[in-house]
C-alpha cells in the first residue's frame, strides 16, 4: 500500500477515535473532556515509541537540502576605505555589509564629537544583489553629503570609487583599497 494511503487512513482513525472520545465524554460529563485528548497523546506516543517504521509514514522525514549558491550572490569583500580628504590618518577600511558612522561608541567608526555629528549619524551598506555601496543617512541633524549633494532622511544614495562624503565639517573619499 502507498505511504500516502496509509498516511490518510491511520491519521483518519486516529482522529475518529479522538472526535468519538469527544463526544461520549461530553455525554458522561464535560470534565472529563479531557481523556480523549490524553489518549490521542497516549496513541500518538506509543506509536512513536513502538512502531518507528509506522511513526515515519504518519510523519514523513524530508530531508533538508543544502542551501543552493546563487553564483550571483557573492560574499562581502572589504575592498572599499574612507580616506579623509584632508589626507591625515589612515584609512579605514570598509569591514562589514553595513558599517555604521557617528559619535556614539557602538559605530564601527567613530567620528569625534564636536556637537555637529550624530551618535548614529549615517552608514554605508553592500548591496549583495547589485555588488554596490550605498550610503544611508540615519536622521541627522546635520546631514550627510554625497559629492556636495545634502541625503534627505533614511536616502539610499550609491557610492562609487572617488565620491565625496562629508560628515559636519569631515570630508572623506570613498575608494577601492590598496592591498
């Protein structure tokens, strides 16, 4: 017989005799209600626990599958520095799918705080559909600027080796890093 089939007629029975529990305990007395559920449970493990072989038909196991590789999709590549464009420091190499600027502590760069930066001022994302940057300014105050052009709030703009960021009185570069 198909697995199906037995599937079916098993899982039929099973709550036949559930909803028939129902009923006649509701005819004796609707506390005791709860007996047929507790027998169902009862069935349900026994057959778990002495016919396994009939337990997989009821539940069929399907294997998990490995997770398929889009060859479109590509890991994220720290290939990418802010420089700033005043040319002091060293730059700082773009290390996450989003890395997030501002003043607080918990930002992956911090900028210093002269009251004109936001804790979470902005960040730059990697778009692993498209393979591109982008910049998102997070509500600041000040705002962000790309290439002289002021982000409005929450504004995915894309950023390409050469653009201009500047953060309150902070201008970067955003370029391809040399290994």
């Amino acid at each position: 017989m198909d697995d199906r089939i037995r599937r079916v007629l098993i899982w039929s029975l099973i709550l036949f005799l559930f909803f028939f529990g129902c009923i006649f305990s509701l005819l004796i007395s609707p506390v005791m209600l709860i007996l047929p559920v507790l027998i169902t449970g009862i069935i349900l493990l026994l057959i778990k626990l002495v016919a396994p072989d009939l337990w997989r038909v009821m539940v069929p196991h399907k294997p998990k599958k490995a997770p398929q590789t889009d060859d479109k999709k590509e890991p994220f590549k720290a290939d990418m520095v802010l420089e700033k464009a005043d040319g002091t420091g060293e730059p700082v190499r773009i290390s996450k799918p989003v890395f997030c600027i501002g003043r607080s502590d918990d930002n992956d760069y911090r900028l210093s705080d002269d009251g004109t930066v936001t804790r979470h001022h902005c960040k730059i994302e990697w778009d692993r559909e498209s393979h591109l940057y982008y910049i998102v300014d997070l509500d600041s105050t000040h705002g962000t600027f790309v290439n002289q052009e002021r982000l409005t709030s929450n504004e995915r703009k894309s950023l390409s080796d050469g653009c201009v960021i500047r953060i309150s009185d902070q201008s970067f570069f955003f370029r391809k890093a040399k290994n």
